[in-house]
C-alpha cells in the first residue's frame, strides 16, 4: 500500500476517534446530542390546583364551605428553556389557574392567578439515560383578577404580589424530540392592596398582614416538553 494512502487512512481513524469521544460524552450526560450545542426546550403542562388558605381563616362563617370548593381549580402553564450547561437549562416560565363557583342567584366568583418569571431547571438522569428528574425554581410577578357578583351587583377586582415557584418532576423521553413528564409545583405570593370596580366606581382597598389575601397554591399536572 502506497504511503500517501497509509496517510489518508490514519487521518481518518483519528477522526473518527476524537467523534466517538465526542458522542460519548455526550451520551454520559444524557442531557445535549453535542457538546457544544445549546438545545431549546419548550414545554406545556396543564392539572390539578388548590389554593393555600389563609392563616387564620375561619371554619365557621356562612361562606366557608363555598370558600373551600373555590379553592380548587385547574391550571395550564407553559415554559422556553435553553440549555447553557450539562444538566442546566434557564428559561421564562408562564402558569394560569382559574377556579369559578356560585354561591347563590346574587353571589358568584371567577378567580384567576397568573404567574411569569424567569427559571431555572435542574436535570438529573438516570442511568437508562430516558427517564429524568427535573428540580426547577422560579420567582417573577402574580396578577389577582376576580370577575363576580355581591348581592346581585357585578364587581372586578384586581390586585398583584411578587411570587415564588418551586417544581419537582420526573421526565420520560420518548424521542429525541419529545418527552412526557409528571411534576408538582408550589406558587408562592401574598397581595396587601386591590383596586375594585363595581357600580361604576373604583376604590382601592388595602388589607392588614392578618387580611391578607394569600395568592398560594399547590399543583400537580401532567406535561408535554419538545426539543
């Protein structure tokens, strides 16, 4: 064999070796298909949610047991991540909850929360390099909104508090592109101050730290994650 030809094959082993070493790599993280690619994560999610109650909420007033029901509600969310290093991604995160109830013909509620912040998420695999636990957190701003009646009179009430988020999950690749997980997710936030519209007038109402409205809630929800 010619030595030019002897030069051409041995450049093409060493290739190939620096890419072996390259994918594995890559697989051991089971996070990133390349090393230096920055892969995007979009996600959608939606389930279950319960509001935390208040501290020092009465269990005896003629509302209370329509104020418990008004407590549960469905939430949907949605986030972008990007991943800048192995098993960190950071992203804006998105999440609406919505409960409605009636009281009677003159009492009604239709609550909604929204959440939107900056995240941050924590990937951790396991050895099948398929399945995943996400740990995510998240702090950005709650808007209060309640559409309702009071004794036969239409009202609207808004109000808005800085929140926290906390996530855990677990996450199951079913392709290169696509994956299906499981997570609970506790919001945090308190609001002091609303402003009220009803009868054409507008009032801002301020509350006591023992008033407060308490803007908590937990979830647990089923999602989808695209790559």
């Amino acid at each position: 064999m010619a030595q030019g030809d002897t030069s051409f094959i041995g450049q093409d082993s060493v290739q190939v070796s620096r890419d072996s070493s390259k994918i594995a790599r890559d697989e051991k993280t089971g996070v990133m298909k390349t090393q230096d690619k920055k892969i995007w994560i979009f996600g959608l999610n939606g389930g279950y949610s319960y509001r935390l109650p208040n501290a020092g909420a009465r269990a005896n007033m003629p509302y209370s047991k329509y104020l418990r029901e008004l407590k549960t509600g469905y939430s949907i969310g949605a986030d972008i991540h990007r991943v800048f290093w192995p098993h960190v991604s950071l992203g804006l995160k998105y999440n609406f909850f919505n409960t409605r109830g009636t009281f009677d013909s003159k009492n009604k509620d239709n609550i909604t929360i929204q959440f939107v912040g900056p995240s941050v998420v924590y990937q951790y695999p396991f050895e099948n390099k398929t399945t995943s636990v996400l740990a995510g957190f998240a702090m950005g701003y709650q808007a209060y909104a309640n559409k309702g009646m009071a004794a036969s009179k239409d009202f609207k009430t808004k109000g808005n508090a800085t929140g926290w988020a906390v996530s855990l999950g677990l996450e199951q690749k079913i392709s290169n592109h696509f994956a299906l997980n499981v997570s609970g997710a506790c919001y945090l936030g308190t609001s002091y101050k609303f402003r009220k519209e009803s009868g054409g007038k507008t009032e801002t109402i301020k509350l006591s730290d023992e008033e407060f409205e308490n803007l908590s809630r937990v979830e647990i929800t089923l999602g989808l994650k695209f790559f």
